[in-house]
C-alpha cells in the first residue's frame, strides 16, 4: 500500500469537527471505527476512550494544516514531528501473499500494526501519511477551506497549487457568494455615482439662479 494513501487519515479526523459551526462526529466508538474504513484491525480494538484521545489528536493535526495553511512551514512541521515521536510506526515489508504477472511477490512498503490501542494506531498512520505527502510534495499542499464557515482540511493534489476549497460545494458556494458582493458594490457605486449627478445638477441651477 502507497504511504500516501495514509494521508487521508490525517484529513478524515480533523474533519469530524466543524469548529466554527460547533459540529462534532467524534462521539462514539462507531465513528472511531468509521474513521478506519473497511477491514481495519485495529479498528476492532477501539473503546469509549479512543474518543476522547482522537479528539485530543485531532487539535493537534488541525493545528499543522492551520500552521501550513498560514505558510508557516517550520510550525507545521515541528508539530508534526512532535506526533510522530509520540506515535511512532513500525514499517514493514509486505506482499508475499501478492503476486505479480511474473509469479513473483509484489513487495512494498506497509505500516505494520503493533499499537497499544486504536487512537495510537490511527495516529501513527495518519501522521505517517502526511509527512510523507508533505516531504515529496510540499508544505503548502496543506489547506484549510477558504469558504465560510466551513474549515475543513484538505490535501491539495492540483497540478498547478490552486487549490483553496475542500470540496466543489464550497467552491461553489463561495463563488457564488463573491458574485453577489461584487454585484452590491457596483450597486453601491452606482447609487452614490447619481447622488453626486445628481448633486451636481443643483448646484449648477443654484447658480444659475
């Protein structure tokens, strides 16, 4: 499995929370298990305090696409370095059970599962995944969603570095919202713009007078 597959991880937690919205999903061992996704081992093993400690992990990982997103690059990684010295991964070579055209195993990369509970195994992926998206392809393709009130994370995957949305509603839902200032301001200007004509035109019969 390619380690950037993980860094979805790190963008699905911190996405169970809308801060500005107070929205929360992390209440329950269920979502805890959702998070995993399918045939996740680890996932089997999540408690009632695994919420409570993903929630803790899940400001932590907020706080390193906030930093990213504001462009302070050393902040975001010394945040993250800090988790991953905390939730350390044990890397592996798997893929004996795999065959290529050749008959041969199809060996790769694998983070293998030897955590104490659910919360250090999800974190250790998550982080994992994201620090191996940021090193290959940079810290600013972490983003936070420009569009109000929505603040959700999001991993910018674009060829050319333009992503500023977390999903093609908000970038919707912003555009749309752009549209309509832009269309009150030229109202706004055209108001004031016959206000002064119009101002103009008294001032010249008071004169004429």
């Amino acid at each position: 499995m390619e380690l950037a597959y993980y860094s979805d991880f790190a963008v699905r937690l911190v996405n169970t929370e809308q801060p500005e919205r107070g929205g929360d999903t992390l209440t329950t061992v269920e979502a805890v298990r959702d998070l995993f996704g399918p045939a996740q081992q680890a996932a089997r093993r999540a408690t009632d305090s695994d919420v409570t400690r993903l929630r803790t992990v899940r400001a932590r990982l907020r706080a390193v696409f906030e930093a990213a997103d504001t462009g302070d690059e050393v902040l975001a990684v010394d945040l993250l370095n800090a988790l991953m010295m905390e939730f350390p991964v044990s890397p592996q070579i798997s893929g004996h059970e795999y065959r290529n055209d050749n008959g041969r195993p199809d060996w790769h990369m694998h983070i293998a599962d030897h955590a104490a509970n659910a919360t250090a195994s999800y974190t250790a992926t998550a982080c994992m995944g994201l620090a191996f998206h940021l090193t290959e392809l940079g810290v600013d393709r972490l983003g936070i969603c420009e569009a109000r009130p929505c603040r959700n994370a999001y991993l910018d995957t674009s060829t050319n570095r333009s992503r500023r949305y977390c999903s093609d509603r908000c970038a919707t839902r912003a555009n749309v919202a752009a549209y309509r200032a832009r269309k009150r301001l030229e109202s706004e200007r055209s108001a004031r713009s016959g206000r002064t004509a119009e101002s103009a035109q008294e001032s010249a019969a008071r004169g004429e007078r």
